[in-house]
C-alpha cells in the first residue's frame, strides 16, 4: 500500500470538487472586535473585518471577562492540573457550573472541554445507563450529537428534520416499554431556523420519553436571562439535558449539560470523555463563569445583536440575493454551488478585507453551498455598508442569480 499517494488522492478529491478547507491566520485585537489582522500567504498584514465569527455578542473583548480571566490566571497559574477527580475541579469550575444550572433553572450542570464533547460523551454514555434505550435523533443535528448517537451502539431512529408527525410515527413503532429519548436542537446553525420544542416536549410526555435539546446556538442570545429558546418560550422545566457552550454567545470556550443532579452524577460517573479528560483551565472556568453572569442582565446586548442580523437580512434582501430567514440571529446566503462559494470568500478577503468562511457539503447537502454571517452588536452602520456593497459587486461580477432561491 502506498500510504502517501492514498492521501494524495483523498485531498485531490477536495481540491477538485472546491470542497478543500483554508484556515487563514487572523489575529484578533483587544477591544476592536470584529477588526482583525490577517497574516496573508506572503506574509503581509492586513486589516480585515470578520463575519463569520461565533462570539455572537463580542463577549471574548468584554472587559468583565478578562477581568477574570487574570484575576484567575494571577491568582493558580495557567493549566488545571489534571482531571476533574485528579486536581482538575477548583472552585472556578464549580462557581461555573453552579451560575449555568443557574442560568437553565436546573439542580446540576456538567462541565466538559467542549459542548462537542458534552454531546458525545452524554449521548454515548446514556444506553449504559438506561438499557434498551432508543434515541429519537432530528435528521438535521449537529455532528457531535450523530457521532455520540452513533457510538453508543444503541437503538437510533432518525425523524424528517422538525416533522412531528415522522417523529410521531416513529415512537408509535417502537414497543412503548421500551425507554426513549428525543434528542434535537433549539437553532439550527445553518439554516437559522427553530425546533419546534413545545411540541417535541408533548410528545415525549405522551409516549413516555426523555427529551435532550442542544441550546448551543441560542444560550446567552435569547430569553430573559440569556437561557436560549426553552428559557424564552417557558419551556426550560420541561427539557430533561439542555447542552450548551461557552465558546459562541459567552465568548470563551468550553461545554455543558445542565440536567437534575442525579442525571448529573451518573453521566460525569459514567462517561469516559469526562472522566479521562483533563479539565479547562481555572481562569477559563473564571472567564465563562463572569460572561455568563454579566448576560443573565444585559438584554440590551442581546437586542443589539438582533437588531443587527435583521437589518443586515433587509439589506441582502433587497439586493434580491438568496438568504434564508427564519427569525434566528443566523444569516445564511445560499451560492449553491462550492466552487463559486470558494471564490466569493476569497474575493471578500483580497479585495474588501472581508472574512467569511465558505460552509460546503458535508456540513450542508450538495447544491446549497453557502456564505454565513454572524453580525454582532459591534458590527455598526460602516461594517455593514462595506459589506453590503461588496456583495452587491461581487454577485454580479460571479453572474449569480439575484433570484430569492432560498425563501
């Protein structure tokens, strides 16, 4: 077997469909946030605007945040020490945890490195502790919840992506003895749409199933204190696991559950990718636990941030270019197509200073290849216009179709 010209061919094949994947080396500057400085194949630096950034709310910059970031930097130094049973849990971690059971009115929360890991290792662990278990997985997850689904080597059956009455036929079929789960989440990241949780939350209670939603894209964005969309909608009480990150709207990184304290105790006893992991660090621990608290009272940010994304989806829209609106804070543009895509991000970055990353299959179905924007409340009326033009050139100069395919 010749192993390099395997990889060869594999990375020839992303090159050729425009499906291959640039990281480009930005630098972001303390208290310009979305400015940032690009370091360019040649070396060069460049000022450049992002737009597809996830600190929805600039909370990586606030200064509440950094605040604490040293404070508790200063005060234990830089690494945990080990996993959460080894020397890895300090009072940081447990101050964070306590603000985000808090935050989703829960008895407990988990804290994991990642909300990828907090999906994964939950959805993995749980067969283990309700044998038989069927999970019910919307077609539209995020992959870290398809890969804990998968992993756990349980019973899976995967509904029409917010269809109830596929759901509904679904639990039907299954032996009403047998324990379920209903796993989906509240904003859908690439179209920007919503989970219809009210009615996913009767239906588990009909057919007697646990409910598991993935708030990642909407804690700290929506709800009076910040707890995502079951917060807004009165439904937190209903939802058995909420899981969440502190690496989009909270700015820093890290994830979670938040469930009942015995959910709690037997996932962090029983799954691997929290026990064998070590722990974030104390003063990242600090940073999320005081973003966190600061957006349980800061609606204005919030309103700010939608503010934003709707006058950003008026302006597209009147272009008569292509965006998909359903409401959430997400402004996706849909190219169709991952060679044009490709180019239209390229030339955003060389020509306007204009980063936005191009979203292609796997991560969206073939032939809805698309731009994702993030606004934020610090993306003000200059930013927006220098965007809005350069669409406006460089959809015409690519001859893309100004028709609104997307709805």
């Amino acid at each position: 077997m010749d192993y390099t010209a395997k990889l060869d061919e594999a990375l020839t094949r992303l090159h050729d469909e425009g499906r291959y994947r640039t990281f480009i080396d930005i630098e972001r500057k303390k208290g310009h946030y979305p400015h940032a400085v690009w370091t360019t194949p040649e070396g060069d630096k460049r000022d450049i605007t992002v737009w597809c950034g996830n600190d929805y709310l600039g909370m990586g910059q606030h200064p509440v945040v950094l605040a604490a970031m040293h404070e508790a930097l200063d005060a234990t130094g830089a690494g945990s020490g080990g996993t959460r049973n080894i020397s890895g849990t300090t009072v940081y971690h447990k101050r964070l945890e306590a603000e985000l059971a808090d935050l989703h009115r829960k008895e407990e929360a988990l804290l994991f490195t990642s909300a990828y890991i907090a999906n994964d290792a939950t959805l993995s662990t749980l067969p283990r502790l309700f044998p038989g278990l069927i999970i019910y997985s919307d077609a539209l997850n995020h992959a870290s919840m398809i890969e804990g689904i998968r992993r756990n080597g349980g019973e899976k059956r995967i509904f029409k992506h917010n269809d109830l009455d596929d759901l509904r036929a679904k639990l039907e079929a299954d032996d009403p003895a047998a324990p379920k789960l209903i796993a989906f989440e509240s904003v859908y990241s690439m179209d920007g749409d919503f989970g219809p949780i009210e009615a996913i939350c009767d239906l588990a209670e009909e057919f007697g199933a646990l409910t598991y939603l993935d708030e990642v894209h909407a804690v700290g964005m929506y709800g009076p204190c910040g707890g995502g969309i079951a917060e807004r909608d009165g439904l937190s009480g209903r939802i058995d696991i909420i899981n969440g990150t502190l690496a989009k709207a909270f700015g820093v990184m890290g994830g979670y559950i938040a469930a009942s304290a015995k959910m709690c105790d037997a996932v962090r006893s029983y799954a691997p990718g929290f026990i064998f992991t070590t722990s974030l660090p104390p003063a990242v621990a600090a940073g999320a636990a005081a973003s966190v608290a600061h957006l349980k009272t800061d609606q204005a940010r919030r309103d700010a941030q939608q503010t934003q994304a709707a006058i950003l989806k008026t302006r597209l829209r009147g272009l008569g270019l292509p965006i998909i609106d359903h409401g959430s804070h997400i402004v996706p543009l849909i190219v169709g197509d991952p060679v044009h895509t490709q180019k239209l991000s390229d030339m955003l970055l060389m020509d306007h200073g204009i980063y936005v990353q191009p979203i292609n299959f796997p991560t969206v179905p073939r032939g809805t290849e698309r731009l994702r924007f993030t606004p934020s409340p610090v993306h003000g009326p200059k930013e927006l216009d220098s965007l809005v033009r350069a669409l406006d050139e460089l959809w015409s100069h690519c001859a893309l179709n100004r028709a609104d395919l997307a709805g």
